[in-house]
C-alpha cells in the first residue's frame, strides 16, 4: 500500500507551511498542543519530504490541515428515529463539519445510568459510526436528579464524564454526596450553572424582544448563582468540574474568578452564545429558542474574551436535534435546542476566524487539544492511544447553506440560509 | 378622452330637479332623497338645494351600503366604511334613492335592502346621473340624468368637486 | 394594499389600516341605534371561537359583533383541565381546517399561539389575547373609546397602571396609542413595570408622578393574580400605594381626567366604588366600543377560503 502525501499545506495551529505523509502507524506528535499526537499522519516542515515516484500525491497549497476536532457537548439522538440510525446519521454530519469524536450527553433515548444501555449505544457507535462517540455518564438515575447513578459500574465501562444533559440537579444534598463519592474514581461534573427555581416558566433573556414577545425572561443571576453555587461545592469534594455551555458575562466572570484563585475547573462556551443574540429570536423563531437563553452582544463579547484568555477552555455545538413538527410549535411549547455538527468548522471559521475574531491556534485549543484533554483526562490509567486525526479545510469555497448539506436527521441549523466559507475533508485518505 | 364638464353636469341636475318637481306635484306626503355613498350622496345634497329654490323641500338622507353588497373582491382590502346618515324613521316617506351611476343593479339591490332596515317607505324610485346598461339584476332606474355615448362595457368615472376637486365625467 | 387575513398583533398593521379599522368602527357603531342591530356583510360566513383560557366578556363581544354581522358563530369548547399542551392546539388545527371556518377567534395563555394557527389555516386568524403578547381587539376598542371621547388620539397622554410585565393589554393598547400619536406612560408596582429601555415607554413607580405628568386618561389594568407562579408584590399593598382611592379620584376628578378598565374590574384593588360611578369612567363605553371595533375588525380581515375553493 503506498501512503498519500499531501504537500504545500499550512498546518493550521502555526501557520507554518508543512508536508504531510498519510499511512498506517504514522505520527506525530506536539508539546505545545498538549502532547497530542497525530493518527496514521506524520507532519513535516515543507520541502523537508520528498514523495516518491507512484505514490498519491495532493497539492494542498493555500489549504489548512489541522487536527480534527473534538466536540464535548452534542446530543445524538435524533427523536423519532432508531438509535441506530441517530448514531450513524449524528456521525456522518459531525465528519461533515470537522469533528471526530464527541461526548454524548445522556437524553431520553440514550439514558447512560446503566451498563446495558452503555453498551449497546458503543455496539452501536462500532458498527455505524466512523466518528468517535464517547458517552457521557448520567449524575441521577434517569436524570431525574433524585438518586445517583452507579459510578462505578459506569466509570468500568470508560465513563469520564457525568452530567444529567439539559436538567440541572437542584437537589444539592445529592448532588454533594455524588461529587464526594466520584471524587474518588476521578470522574468530572459536568453541568450548567443554573437555579431551576429562578428559571422555571421562563424562555428567553430578558429585554426587549421578551417584551415585545410577552415571554418570561430568564435572569442573567441565575448562571452566575449556579456556576458560584457548583464551584463551591466541587472545592468542598474535591470533586472535578466542568461547567457547561456560559452564557452570560457574570458567568464568565464567576470562572475567571475561579481559575485566578487556582481552582481546578473547566468551562464551555456553545458555538451559537458567540454568534447570536436574544434579537435573533425576531418573531417566535424557534429555531433560535436554546438554554441557556441567547443574550446580549456584550455577552458574546465576553464569552468569545472568556475563551481567547483561557477562562472558557473550549467551544462546543450543543448539538440538539429537534423535529420540524417540535420546532413548528408556539415558542413556549417548542423544545429547546439547535443543531450545529453539519456546519461547525465553515460556522467557526465564516464568523470567527475569518473576521479575525479568533486565531486558527486559538481554535485548534479550544475545539480540539482542550476538549479532548477534558474527555480523556491525562491521569486517567487508561492506555494513551488517544490520537487524533487530521483534517484538510479548504477556505476557498462559498456557498449558501441549504437543507441538502443537512445530514444529522433535522433542520434546526440555523446556518442553512446563511453563506458559509470553507469545506471540510474528513478523514483524510 | 372625451369629458362632460361642469356646465354639462350643472344643467343636467337641474333637469333633474325639475323632473322632481314635477314628480311632487301630483304626490302627498313627504320627500326624502337618499344618496348612495360615495358620490350619490352629494348628488342628493346638490338636488335638495335646487328644490328648495323652486320652494320643494325634502329631507337627506345618506347610505353606505358596503355592508350589504353580495360581489366583494375578496382579492382586495376593504375601504373605510362610512356612517350612513338617516336620522329619520322612513316609515311612509316618498323616497328617491340617489346614485351616480348605474350598472349591474347590484348595488340597487344592496341599498333597497339597507333602506328597509329603516322603516317601510310608501315608495321609492330609483334616479342616477347616467346609466350604462350591462344590468345583473331585474332593476332599471326610474330616471337617468346624463346618456352618455360610450360602449357599455367602458369605464365611466364621476369627479365631483367636494370630493375630487372638480366637476367632471371621464369616459374612453 | 394586500387585503389581510389575519390579526395577531397592532404592530403588524400599517397605519392606514389602523385608521380604516376605526373609522369602519364608527359606521359599525351607528348599526347599534337602528331598529335592525343587524347586517347581512358576513352572511354565510362561518366564525369559531377558540378560547382555551376562560374569558366571558371578550369572546361574548366577539360573538355578539359575529352576529350582527350575521355570520354563523361556533363555540369550540376547550375543556380547561386538558388545556395546556401546545401539541393540542396543533392537532387542533387540522380538525378547524376540515371544518372550512373562515374566521377563528383564539385566545390561549401561550404567548404566540394565534400565529401558529395563522400560519397553517386558510380562515382568517384573530387574536383574542395570547399570554404577555397582544390582544389587539382592546387595543383597538381603547383607542376607539378615546378618539370617541377627545375627538382625536394624537396628543393625548395615557398612562397604563398596574401589571405591565404580564398584561397583554398594555402591550398592544400602548401600541396603537402611541402609532396614533398620543404619549404613553406606565406605573405600577417596579417589578411589574419594565425598564424603559426596554420598552420606549416612561416608566413611573408612584401617583405623583403621574398627577405631575398630566395625563388625560388613567388606564387601570387588571392585578392578575392567576397568572403568576409565586406573588410579585405583597397583595395588601396594592390598593393603597396603586390603586384609585377615594383621595386620588378628587384628585383625578380635579383634573378632569378620564378613567378606562379592560375589565373584569377588581374593586378595591386597582379601584374604589366610587371611581366606578365618576362622571369620566368610560368602562362601559369601553364594553359597548368593544362590539364595534370587533365588527370592524372581523368585516376587514379577508379568509383565504374563498379563493381556492
């Protein structure tokens, strides 16, 4: 078998010019990037590889190549349809917009609290699935944020994360006594800072549109008194945590704090908090009906400020498919979320790179060697095979999104309509 | 385009006053003119004027019959409506509706059945400034002010100069 | 101008149409002192009113301006206890659709919900109050009430006193109000007021504010207690500091100002007995008006059902 080389890329993390050999056993690896290494790929200074006569050659001038990346926040079911095909379908749309391997955060069909359902859900991934799907443990049985979930027995099957998915644990007793028992088998919280009893009945950020639309806002305070609330608590455990998808600057805020006095602790930011604001909610548009809710453009600006100084270590899609017939609902009945894997890399790059707003090595951290650091943790015993493969971007094309690009299974992307640049090959061959 | 001008339409209303005239004397009871908004009404006002200079007088009344028509164009948006002015019970009064111009017969039809919401008239005749022929409906306007020498299927436009700022008929 | 089909809220209509809405209303209201409080404009015309929240006086008015209209009028009774899943009004709406209505009178507690049906039926979509949303019919019987009574709306200033943050009323009365030129101001309890800059709109927090403001009318909302999950201000208080007491009617009759209500009225809360008898209460015009602007609205607004079938 004779290996690819691609020749005359710019790897992406540098902007140096590189050459590329693709084979099996190949690799690479880099400190700066957090000791990643490269999978069935070895990287090397232009001009330094010369490819010989027969083997495939691909001139990559003025394309990117960069590791693939990781995305620790994406739900795979796709409701009404075989879990299957949900896992098949969520895998063709992440390769599709960049991404390799994700965490799967627990939803009703895929209710990782016992041994069972984690491994017909990896049988699954085996089979159908040519993107990597690490499922994320449930904190509560069922999620229902009443009584724990068997860590042990979920920690046995490679569990690193918990986390109940969109609900938030407002049983604090319980919760404190399940960071305090997962201490010990390493395992990371992963939730949402969030006050259930300040933000029920409510569906947007409070302003003007929730005025005009007479829908109950959502207080900013209640992130702030969430995140301050579980970074107590995990300092009290011991307990690692991960707080999911900041939305607002208080947020930012309470993190920064957090990571300034040394506390150990993660955070995520979803792709569309840094794009969009509670205006995109326009006129019921349900597409834009997420939670935490979209707010202000101060906001944005914080949280983009949050990621580029490291306070907020990665970006995320908070992929959540939601059928036409939901999304067709009044607001307040329509479930929340939006999809996002089918058009990550091109929506990261069209809104954020391109206009300078984050660096391609700010982004090759924050959706790659972070996310990735978080799922698999260093110190875990686990054999460290983690490798990562690379992708080739093309910032050249431009095209309007439409729903044929959409492969995950339901259109609320927000991005179709829009003009995207960039297009992605994943894997490379 | 040819045009009747105001002395045209001046000298027809006062025909067609005379013709009232000459209707009362052989009437008891009394007159009342209703005018079909918009346009007819203003006839009906230029024609009470004339009659009381002859020394006749007759009460005004004014109808707007949107409510009653049968052939909206569903494609377009309604006008205002306006308020029909009758402040009198029509209960035995001589009553000659006023229209501008005559057609299908269907706004006839709708006024005649707005009339009598408001009493039981002892009779009513039917006079426009011109009529055009083209009739819908079993109804034929006991008098007509103004022929006008255009194929029935043209369209005749009315200015009047409390609406429209002149006096004037337009036809192709 | 496009005819429209439906009436979900006072900002989607332009100013003529606004403008049109009312004058017809004046020409309704002339219908009422005839012998025959009836027209034959709506003959054969199917109307449904659809409320999944309770409500007497509004869906009485509309069914009364249905009737002198002479449409056929159609009470769909939504049972209160099975009320609450939007996927309901969804099914829903194919069952309306089979039944060939032309017009559908909704009221739902869901902000949004007239739009939805709006949207997949062919009948003319009127929204008879939507949660916080809009109400438009009070909006248009209020503004109608205040053009009777001052001749014009430009020019006047009203204040909206009470539960702003949940009162679709305030939304589309302050929305008409004010597209019609007249000055708009809010008071109530802080909580329940939004921020101006939210809204556009003065935001006052006490009477003497407002008495310092100058008004002409006091527009009192009703303090909707059912609607809130847990109390925004201690209930004893309201009378005392936002209500019409005794003192501040001399004080409002003094000034010669008027009084209006949506209604239901909670007296002793938002107003004393007496203000229910002051010479400038306009409530029952307000109730009479109601028909009127309804008939006005329902006699614009154009189905799609006739075009195609």
């Amino acid at each position: 078998m004779t290996n690819t080389y691609i020749l005359n890329a710019t790897w992406a993390p540098t902007g140096e010019k590189c050459d590329i050999c693709l084979g099996p056993g190949k690799s690479s690896s880099f400190e700066k990037l957090g000791g990643l290494r490269t999978c069935d790929a070895e990287i090397q200074p232009a001009g330094s590889m010369s490819a010989p006569d027969g083997a495939r050659r691909i001139d990559a001038t003025g394309k990117l190549v960069m590791p693939a990346l990781f995305d620790l926040h994406a739900k795979v079911e796709v409701p009404g349809r075989s879990k299957r095909e949900s896992v098949s379908r969520t895998g063709q749309a992440a390769a599709q917009g960049g991404v390799w391997g994700m965490l799967v955060i627990p939803t009703r069909g895929f209710m990782f609290d016992n041994y069972a359902t984690l491994d017909s859900f990896n049988d699954a991934v085996t089979q159908r699935s040519a993107t990597e799907m690490l499922p994320a443990g449930t904190i509560s049985l069922g999620a229902q944020g009443a009584q724990q979930a068997p860590y042990n027995t979920l920690s046995a099957r490679g569990v690193n994360i918990l986390t109940d998915g969109d609900r938030v644990p407002d049983n604090l007793l319980m919760l404190h006594r399940a960071m305090k028992y997962a201490a010990e088998l390493n395992l990371t919280f992963a939730i949402r800072g969030d006050v259930p009893a300040l933000t029920a009945n409510t569906y947007m950020h409070p302003g003007s549109t929730s005025y005009a639309l007479g829908l109950h806002g959502t207080p900013a305070c209640a992130e702030e008194i969430g995140i301050e609330t579980l970074l107590r608590l995990a300092e009290d455990t011991g307990a690692r945590l991960h707080i999911q998808t900041v939305s607002t600057a208080e947020g930012v805020e309470s993190i920064r704090r957090a990571k300034a006095r040394g506390q150990a602790v993660t955070a995520e930011v979803a792709l569309h908090h840094l794009l969009y604001t509670h205006e995109n909610v326009g006129d019921y548009d349900t597409t834009f009906k997420v939670t935490p809710p979209l707010r202000e453009r101060s906001d944005c600006e914080a949280l983009l400020a949050g990621v580029k100084d490291g306070t907020i270590d990665c970006i995320v899609t908070d992929h959540t498919p939601c059928t036409p017939f939901d999304k067709k609902q009044d607001f307040i009945s329509a479930p929340q979320g939006m999809t996002a894997l089918d058009t990550f890399l091109p929506a990261l790059y069209t809104h954020l790179v391109k206009p300078g707003k984050l660096s391609w090595a700010e982004l090759v951290q924050a959706c790659c060697v972070a996310p990735l650091s978080i799922a698999e943790p260093q110190d875990s015993e686990s054999d460290t095979d983690a490798s990562v493969p690379l992708l080739l971007f093309d910032p050249e094309p431009e095209y309007t999104v439409t729903p044929d690009h959409i492969v995950c299974g339901t259109m609320n992307n927000p991005q179709i309509g829009t003009t995207l640049c960039g297009s992605v090959t994943l894997p490379l061959q | 385009m040819p045009t009747i001008g105001k002395d045209a339409i001046d000298a027809a209303l006062d025909n067609w006053a005379e013709r009232i005239a000459v209707g009362r004397s052989s009437q008891g009871g009394e007159l009342a003119l209703i005018g079909l908004i918009s346009h007819g009404d203003i006839l009906a006002q230029r024609l009470i004027q004339r009659l009381e200079a002859r020394g006749i007088y007759a009460r005004y009344g004014a109808l707007d019959i949107s409510l009653y028509r049968d052939d909206f164009d569903m494609k377009q948006s309604k006008p205002a409506l306006r308020s029909s002015y009758l402040p009198f019970s029509t209960d035995g009064l001589h009553i000659i509706l006023v229209d501008d111009v005559v057609q299908t017969g269907r706004t006839v039809r709708a006024a005649l059945n707005a009339l009598f919401e408001y009493g039981r008239p002892a009779s009513v005749q039917l006079h426009c400034l011109t009529d055009r022929g083209g009739r819908e409906l079993p109804i034929s306007p006991d008098y007509s002010a103004l022929r006008i020498d255009a194929p029935s299927t043209a369209k005749v436009t009315l200015h009047l100069q409390e609406t429209d700022g002149c006096d004037e008929i337009i036809y192709p | 101008m496009n005819p429209r089909k439906d009436l979900l809220t006072i900002g989607s209509l332009s100013t003529e149409e606004i403008n049109t809405i009312l004058d017809s209303a004046t020409a309704m209201k002339d219908i009422f002192t005839k012998s025959v409080k009836k027209v034959p404009a709506l003959k054969g015309k199917s109307v449904l009113t659809l409320f999944y929240e309770p409500s007497t006086r509004t869906r009485s008015s509309f069914e009364v301006a249905a009737h002198r209209l002479s449409a056929d009028v159609t009470t769909f009774t939504v049972s209160t206890s099975s009320v609450v899943k939007g996927e309901s009004v969804h099914d829903t709406i194919d069952t309306l659709m089979s039944m060939k209505m032309d017009y559908i009178i909704v009221r739902h507690k869901h902000s949004g919900i007239p739009a939805v049906i709006a949207r997949h039926c062919k009948a003319a979509v009127i929204n008879a109050g939507d949660g916080a949303h809009a109400h438009p019919s009070q909006a248009f019987l209020d503004a109608f009430t205040i053009r009777e009574k001052y001749g014009e709306v430009a020019g006047r200033r009203v204040v909206i006193i009470g539960d702003i943050l949940h009162s679709r009323v305030a939304r589309s009365t302050s929305c008409i109000l004010k597209r019609l030129g007249a000055e708009v101001a809010y008071m109530g309890p802080g909580p329940l007021v939004p921020l101006q800059k939210h809204t556009g709109i003065p935001r006052f927090t006490n009477w003497d504010q407002i008495f310092e403001w100058r008004p002409d009318v006091i527009y009192l909302l009703r303090v909707q207690n059912e609607r809130m999950d847990a109390p925004f201000f201690p209930a004893g208080d309201y009378h005392q500091a936002f209500g019409v007491t005794e003192e501040r009617l001399e004080r409002i009759d003094d000034l010669n100002l008027s009084i209006m209500h949506p209604g239901p009225v909670n007296r002793g809360v938002e107003i004393c007995d007496a203000a229910m008898d002051y010479r400038n209460t306009l409530i029952n015009d307000q109730v009479e008006n109601g028909i009127a602007a309804r008939m006005s609205i329902l006699y614009h607004l154009t189905p799609q059902t006739q075009n195609n079938d």
